[in-house]
C-alpha cells in the first residue's frame, strides 16, 4: 500500500514551520479543509493566517471561501508559539532503553506528553528535562526531543530524542513509515473480521472542535488489526496503525462499531460490565533503527496492572 508522505518541509525558519499539503477530495471551503488537516489548531488560527497571507493555494494566496479543488498544493507557513519556559521537575520515569541518542520510555497513563495551555507541569517533558538537562533545545524548545505523542490517558512506549541527530534521523524514520507500532486495545463486542484494516480519513469533527472523525477530505489514515482474543463479549486486538493521525486507532475503532472499552470520547453512552478506570488503549510495541548505528530494535512492555484487571473481571478470556 502506498501513503502519502507526511508533507513537512525539512528546512523551515527559526521562526515557523512550512507545511505542504496535497488535496485529495474537491469542494470544501479552504479553512474547514486545513482545519481538518491541522487538528492541533484551531479553525480559527487557520483563518487568520489565510487572511495574514501565510497560506496559499497553487502558489497564490485565497479567502477563506476558497473550494479546495483535489490536486491543489496548500502551503501553510504556522508561526512558532509564544514563548515560555518548561521547567525540569523531578518526576519518576520508567525507562526501558537509553543510549547517547534517545530515551525508550514507558508512559504512565495520566501523564500529558508535553506542556501546553492547562498543562503546564507534571508532563512527560518536564520529567525528560529533570532525566536529561542536556535536552532542551533539543527538536524545538517547546517539545524537547519529542518526536510522537501519546495521549494522556494512553500507556506504554514512547520515543525521546536526545540530540538534534538522532532527532532529525527518527522523524525521517515516521515520516517514511519505517516505525513499526503495536496497541493493545479492548474493543466492545466480536470485531469481525478477526484480522483486517481499517481506511479511513480521520479530520477535526465540524461540529465538536475537540474530537477528531472520519471526515471527507481529511488525512489519509490506516490501521491494521488483529483479534488476540476474547473476554466476556469483547475483542482484545493487536493494533498497528501504519499512520499516526490524533486519536487514530480510537476513531478507527469507533468507526466500525466497536470503540473501546472505557473511552469516554468515543465510546458513546456504553458501559463496560466491570470498571475500566481509562480508555482500554497500551501501546505495546514499537520497532525502529538505532539512529547511531542503524540496528534495527524492538521493545515492549506488558500490560499495565489497570487493564489487566479488567481483563481479570471480565473473568479472563473465553
């Protein structure tokens, strides 16, 4: 199967970042299409850097009325955000692999990735900063050494650069879809197909500003899947999404009419029959190059003791 690349240009100024994006689908207005495309922004951010004339279609700019027409380039220059300071705080890590080049490390669910508006202490930065003073900087000074997220309350592994290198090397390992990553998820009901994929466009949902959907025109998405097993009338999958869109596997799940187990974005008004304390999502597995030496390596970690309690509840698997 062949994707399309991520679309970032590799050499933005200190000042923004440049992002070129393709138009698969004709006929939405401009700022909903790249609202769609840019789901940690705002429609209203989008709109003012069309009407500043920091985006432009084909190479010129246009309103925000504009119907995107499939083919069309969009260049977007995003200005970098205002400035502030991420504090190094002492905050206990689990980590898995470290050499000079990166940190592999075990996310507890609850931890926010990186600082933001509400979040501005206690996230997986400012614990790396206290684990590394050496790392800031490092990527951006925003997001230090961060190269993907997890959401909060998703567990498991996630990948931190230590030098501008390794940095540079590990994006350009996700953007070429050589990362390999692996979810567990508890998803209700019998998922059927056992093993299948899942394609779908995942966008801004229009009408809540703070959920992602299946939308037309949105980022091209793709997650494959594999029943590991069954608790009482639910699916344990093995999850390897081969594009990393917000909330991917969350929606995906959604989409075919088995969300997971205890997630309340969009999991609906669903139950589980035993207490689930967070969405049932762990990231597994991850398999990527060493950026110092290009071996190839693989790490895991096992479920955490929350979810294998509802597993436990669920009276095991049938």
């Amino acid at each position: 199967m062949s994707l399309p690349p991520a679309g970032e240009d590799e050499e933005p100024r200190d000042d923004q970042t440049i992002l070129t994006l393709v138009a698969q689908a004709s006929g939405e207005r401009l700022d909903r299409w790249l609202a769609a495309q840019l789901p940690d922004h705002s429609r209203a951010e989008v709109q003012r850097w069309i009407g500043g004339g920091q985006v432009t279609v084909s190479g010129k700019p246009q309103k925000v009325s504009y119907r995107v027409a499939a083919g069309d380039t969009v260049v977007v220059c995003v200005p970098a955000p205002e400035d502030y300071d991420v504090e190094a705080e002492p905050i206990p890590l689990t980590v898995v692999f470290e050499d000079g080049d990166l940190l592999v490390i075990d996310k507890p669910a609850g931890m926010v990735v990186h600082p933001s508006a509400g979040h501005w202490h206690g996230t997986l930065v400012n614990a790396v900063l206290y684990h590394c003073p050496d790392l800031e900087g490092v990527g951006g000074v925003h997001r230090p050494g961060i190269v993907h997220r997890l959401d909060k309350d998703t567990s498991g592994l996630i990948l931190v650069a230590k030098n501008d290198r390794a940095h540079r090397d590990l994006q350009s390992q996700f953007k070429g879809r050589e990362v390999e990553k692996s979810y567990l998820a508890l998803a209700y009901g019998f998922v059927s197909p056992p093993t299948g994929e899942i394609v779908a466009p995942v966008g801004r949902d229009e009408r809540q500003r703070k959920r992602m959907a299946i939308v037309p025109g949105g980022r091209a998405a793709v997650t494959r899947y594999e029943t590991l097993g069954y608790y009482g009338k639910h699916t344990l999958l093995s999850c390897h999404p081969l594009t990393g869109r917000t909330h991917q596997i969350r929606v995906h799940l959604a989409y075919i009419g088995h969300p997971i187990v205890g997630d309340s974005v969009y999991g609906g008004r669903r139950k589980p029959p035993v207490p689930c304390p967070r969405q049932f999502l762990h990231a597994h597995r991850i398999r990527f190059r060493l950026p110092g030496t290009g071996e190839q390596v693989e790490f895991t970690s096992p479920l955490p003791a929350d979810l294998k309690a509802v597993l436990d509840g669920l009276g095991g698997q049938t």
